[in-house]
C-alpha cells in the first residue's frame, strides 16, 4: 500500500484482513510425483495469505498475465527454514500452484486474511481520486466470495 502512496489506518486494515482461516494442507507422499495432481492455478480468495511450507518445495507462482496461447511461466518459491511466505490474494491477483516434485510427503499451514463479511471491496477512494476513475467496481465482500464459490461449483474438474 505504501508503494501505492495509501497509507490504511488500523481501523481499516482491521476491516480488510480481519476475516481470518487456517489451514492445515497435507499432500501425501507419491511414488511418482510426476503425475501428482496437486493443487490447482488458483489466487486465494483473501487479501494476504502468510503461509508456512515445510522443507520439500512445489509452491509456484505465475509470472505475468495468463496468455491465450497457454504459456504461463511459473518461478518456484524455494522453502526458507523460518520463514512465512507472503501470498496476495485477490486483491492482487496473484496466481499459484502447489506441485512437488518429491516422494516425501508435504506440509503446508497457510493463514488467509480475508475481509470482513459486510465490508464494501474496490478500488481504494486514494487511488481513484488520484487516477481519476476506478479499476474496480465496488461489492460486498460476501456476496464476491459467494459468487466465487458458485461460479467454482458450476466448473468442471
Ligand atoms: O501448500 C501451499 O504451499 C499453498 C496452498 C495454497 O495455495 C492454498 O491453500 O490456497
Ligand atoms: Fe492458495
């Protein structure tokens, strides 16, 4: 946000991130992992995931915009003992993949920060007064998460 020239005050990162899940991933050991599946290119439904890897590696993340053509690139996030990795969500549209390339078995802890249910999500008003117009349309965060979900249920696997 910084960056962005915004300063949040706490009251308003509260309502942003204050919605927060963990998860505990477990990806089973596979003889080949060629041909383990993994998890899917998705972004997170939230505004910020910090997510714990173990030390077997397969997080991914795509570089630049999805082509019709079908040729993403993907850079490996390499696990650091320690250290969290912080994932933007929707908000920034960051995607990724989990694909490990190992026999041993995977563990991940991710914590999502999603906001609030009734809280309205779009552009930041700094950012339109500065640009002039929104990127975004605004909504309830409630009804984009439901909308998202639906949409992912009418999808096929
Ligand atoms: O297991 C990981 O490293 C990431 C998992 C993930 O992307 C997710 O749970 O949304
Ligand atoms: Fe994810």
């Amino acid at each position: 946000m910084t960056n962005l020239g915004v300063k949040l005050d706490d009251s308003r990162l509260d309502a942003l991130m204050g919605l927060r899940t963990v998860h505990m991933n477990f990806y089973p050991n596979c003889p080949n992992p060629e041909l383990t599946v993994g998890v899917r290119r998705h972004s997170d439904i939230c505004m910020l995931t910090m997510l714990l890897q173990d030390d077997i590696g397969g997080l991914y993340v795509q570089r630049g915009a999805t082509s019709s053509l079908g040729n993403e690139q993907w850079v490996e996030i390499p696990p650091i003992h320690g250290a969290l990795v912080i994932n933007v969500g929707d908000s920034l549209q960051c995607r990724h993949i989990v694909q490990t390339r190992s026999i041993s078995s995977r563990v991940s802890v991710p914590l999502f920060n999603a906001p609030l249910p009734m809280i309205k999500i779009g552009s930041l008003p700094e950012l339109v007064a500065r640009d002039g117009f929104a990127r975004y349309r605004e909504l309830i965060y409630e009804e984009y998460m439901n909308h998202l979900l639906e949409k992912g249920r009418k999808k096929p696997l």
